[in-house]
C-alpha cells in the first residue's frame, strides 16, 4: 500500500495503538509470564513491519504517495508514536496554539512533565509561528523561563511574533496548566538568504 | 512479579522491544493486511500489559519493590520506550556526558534531530551536572544556541558547572556530531530553600 497512500488511515491506526502500548509499557504491573507473553506479541509485530522498511527516517524518503514529509515528526507526526501529537491551531494574526495531554510517557520529576519535554513543545510551537508558509526560517536561540513545576495532564502552549528585524523574527510563547503560566519562552529565527525578502 | 523488584529484567526488555516497535512502525512500507495483522498483535500486548496497571505516573507509585523512581523518566527510564535512553557518565569533577544514537524516532526537519530534542538532552544534561547527590536543584532557565542542524545518528551530549553563586548554579553544555558543534546550552539552576547550605 505504501505505493498509492491509501494505507495512511491503517499506518495511523497503527500508531495510535503503539501510542497506547507505550502507556501500558511504563504503568503495567502485570506478572513475569504475561509480560513475557506480551513482549512475544510484540516482536511479532516488529517482525511483520519489517518485512518492508524505508532505509532512512520518514522525513528524507521519497514522497511518492501523499504521505506529509511531516508524518514521522516526533511532535506532529501522525506516524510517529512518540508525538503526543500536537495539532497546531493558527489565528488570523499568525499566532498558535495546541492543547495536549502529556501522560506517563512524558515524566521527568514525578508527576510532572520533563522539562526538556517543556522546551521541546515550546521550540516546535515558536517555531510554528515564526516558520510562515513560504517563508522557512530556522530556530538561532531559544530561551526557557521555568516558573513552576508543570505537572502531567492537560496543558495549553501557545506562541506568538512579537516582531521582526530584517532576517530575524523574534518569538515568544509559554505552557499553562489550569492554575496558569509554568514555563515561558523566547526564541529569534532565523531566514536563511534564500528565503528572504 | 511487581511485589519483589525480580520482574524488572522482564519489563526491561519488554520496553526495548518497544523502542524497536516504535522504529518500525515510523518506518515500515508494509501493505495494508501486514500492519492489520501487526496492530492486532500491540492490541492484544496493551490487553495483557493492562491486566495490572499503576494508577498514575511511574514516579508517583509507592517504590515498594526496588524499581528506581526515575524508571519512567522520558530521558533515562528503563522502562520508558521513549528514552533513548540516556546513559550519564559522570567523572570526577562533577561533569557529566553521554552518547546516544538518535533515530527516525526524533526527527524534526528531513534527516535531523528536532531541534526541541536537543534541548530535552541538554535541559537534562545540565540539570544532571547542576543536581549533585544530596544537593537538588530546579531549573530556573535555560538557553539553546542553535548552531547548525543536528544529523540523525550519533551524537555526544555533555556538560558541566561554570560557577555556582549563593543558591544559583551556572551550568554549560553542548552537543556535538562527528563534525563538531551543533547546538550550545547555557542554563541557570536554583537551590530551594532547604537544600542551601
């Protein structure tokens, strides 16, 4: 199927239940023998996807069947089990936002996101905003304000431009749970000379 | 097998089985009736796995059998099929390395790294050079320097203390590829009240 992209709804459905799988992975308390039962199902799937199997990560094969470039990213990819994944929102003005629910998968200190996980949603929603359609441009620094401790649950992140100076467009953006801000961001992007005014 | 801490061999391998899933399930061109048989393989492990599950997050549970609280850590669980994992090296003057395969799993532009995964790496870096044993520390902020792309592959996460003032703990750190530098990090961490000396 990967040859006419009909397959993406089953790829898809794959993914949400490896998604799943992960959760249980981390939180089973199950005895010896049903994980090792487990674990042999497992590998039989393993075996059976890999009958065929792109040589490289998703992003650099050739798109032949429709499958988005995007569909092995490791925030948004409908591919990539990994992804939580966040569904970018965009306002008329060019800000986003995404509304997540970050589980067991995503633990640092416990009971609360991974700060890194922090900074990884805020750099792809900084970059979502700064990276208009047509005009790519490519994250310089990026800068995280931890304010308090964001717990595992529903959160809310959002980013805006604040403005633009020649090649560089300056970004800012946070997470917030339901008691407000947890962690704050500031970002400056970078138009490589192709993409330039 | 959850009463004794002898099942942790088990569930190790259970989530490296899942790491490879993961991979697989980005990378795999199988046709439509391989990926159903292979779901009804996951479908049939998260049905096992669930037999028993913790009621929240790994590091919230009552650590009544051995297992490390940081087992379900997104970055160096043992049992978190999303953690590469991270495996810390620490030497003598307190700074801290690690090196890591990063695959299809961690993509974000064609063939690289997301760039929000370099930070997790480095936001957990630095929080483990800054975090001595019996000296805890929350990070206050943190800053990426974005250098150039990070390839998907190899690559060396390391960092160290630069100064410490009163309660604020200066790190740096650094990721680098068989190419030198890719992305630079500086980040800044706060000892709560009760651990100050």
């Amino acid at each position: 199927m990967g040859n006419d992209g009909s397959g993406a709804p089953a790829y898809e459905a794959l993914t949400q239940s490896v998604r799943r799988l992960i959760d249980a992975t981390i939180r089973t308390e199950a005895g010896a023998g049903t994980v090792v039962a487990a674990k042999t199902h497992i590998d039989c799937a393993i075996e059976q996807l890999s009958e065929s199997l792109m040589p490289g990560s998703f992003g650099v094969r050739n798109p032949f069947d429709g499958q988005p470039v995007t569909s092995g990213n490791v925030m948004i990819g409908a591919r990539n089990p990994v992804a939580p994944p966040l569904v970018i929102h965009r306002d008329a003005g060019g800000a986003v936002w995404t509304e997540i629910t970050l589980g067991a998968a995503y633990e640092g200190p416990p009971g609360h996101v991974h700060g890194g996980v922090c900074a990884l949603v805020l750099d792809h929603v900084l970059g979502a905003t700064a990276h208009e359609p047509g005009r790519p441009a490519y994250t310089g620094t990026l800068t995280l304000r931890y304010v308090r401790g964001t717990p595992l649950g529903l959160v809310r992140a959002e980013a805006w431009v604040e403005r633009v100076e020649g090649v560089k467009t300056f970004a800012k953006g946070q997470i917030t749970d339901s008691q407000g801000l947890t962690v704050g961001a500031e970002g400056v992007f970078i138009k490589p000379r192709g993409a330039r005014d």
